[in-house]
C-alpha cells in the first residue's frame, strides 16, 4: 500500500516535470542517495532523489457500530506519517537546473498537497487520502541529519507526507454483545 502510494505520487511528480519542460525523462527517481560505500550511485546523478528518511505509524481513535445483539468492531483507520527528502543529486556544470527541478517539486506540493482516489485515481483503494506538507527543520536538524546520512550537503527540501488509510483489511469479527452481568 505504502509503495504504491509513493510511486502514484512520484509518477504524477515526474509527469508534472515532464510537461513543464518538454521531456519524457523521469528526473524524479526513489532512491538511496548514496550506497553503503559512501558514493552517489551513478542512476542517482543528474535527478532528484526521494529518500524515506522516517517513518511512523498513528492509530485514530476506535471504531465501533452496533447492530441489533452483536457489535461489530473494525480497527480504526492509520496514519502513515512518510518524511521525505528530495535532493538534488546534479553535478557542478548542471547545478542551477536541479535548483530549479526542486524549486518545480515545491511548487507541485504548494499545487497539490492533498491526494483522493477523486483527483489520483491510480492511489490504491484503501487510501482515505494523502496529504504533503513542507517540513522545515532547524538548520542543525538539518546538519546533523546529512551526518546522519552519511552524505556531503546537497541542495534540498523534506516533505511530510501523511497517507491516511482505511484499515479494511485489519477488520476483525463481529463480537457477541454482553446480555447480563453475572449476580
């Protein structure tokens, strides 16, 4: 579900990109943004790269529907909270345009910051919706995350992308109602 999610979401990033600028290259690739070694995978140079950096799963409050003598129980829907980073992985003499490639993915997310089966038909079904927001770290947040990382500083922005889920496979069996206390 959640892999789905994401490439839906990048898909329609890259087609945004590609009608913007007139190509059919994907410029927004999920990625590590660099390998165990150290070093930026080749695949990686010249694009964006989307990096899960966390992940946290929130329950809502439970659900419950009662019927005549039995009470049906369904566990409550799930918020996926996603933080994403989109950096630009350009070398020097293509610099300003992965500058301008993340500028393009802001103004996406400022476009389009809220996703429906209504206005993303290729979201999976048990999608409620998805929303995106910037997440805007102190800037030795930040530092200390590319140390984290592993990796030298590269022009950037993190996303918090919130993938609110119906929790239809999780639904659990009608429970019997209580009819007495015992005495």
């Amino acid at each position: 579900m959640v892999t789905k999610t994401v490439s839906t979401i990048i898909d329609e990033l890259n087609r945004h990109i590609n009608h913007k600028y007139s190509t059919k290259e994907s410029k927004v690739i999920v990625s590590n943004l660099i390998d165990q070694s150290g070093n930026i995978p080749e695949g990686n140079i010249d694009k964006i790269v989307c990096s899960l950096i966390n992940m946290k799963v929130e329950r809502m409050q439970q659900n419950s529907g009662f019927t005549s003598s039995r009470m049906a129980v369904q566990s409550p829907p799930k918020v996926i909270n996603l933080f994403f980073m989109f950096s630009s992985a350009h070398i020097e003499k293509n610099y300003l345009e992965g500058i301008e490639l993340l500028s393009t993915v802001t103004n996406f997310f400022e476009g389009k910051s809220l996703f429906t089966t209504q206005n993303t038909p290729n979201l999976p079904s048990q999608i409620m919706k998805v929303s995106a927001e910037i997440f805007n770290p102190k800037l030795e947040h930040l530092s200390h995350l590319w140390q984290a990382l592993g990796a030298k500083y590269m022009p950037s922005t993190i996303y918090q992308v919130r993938i609110y889920a119906a929790s239809e496979d999780l639904k659990l069996d009608a429970i019997p109602s209580i009819k007495s206390t015992l005495p």
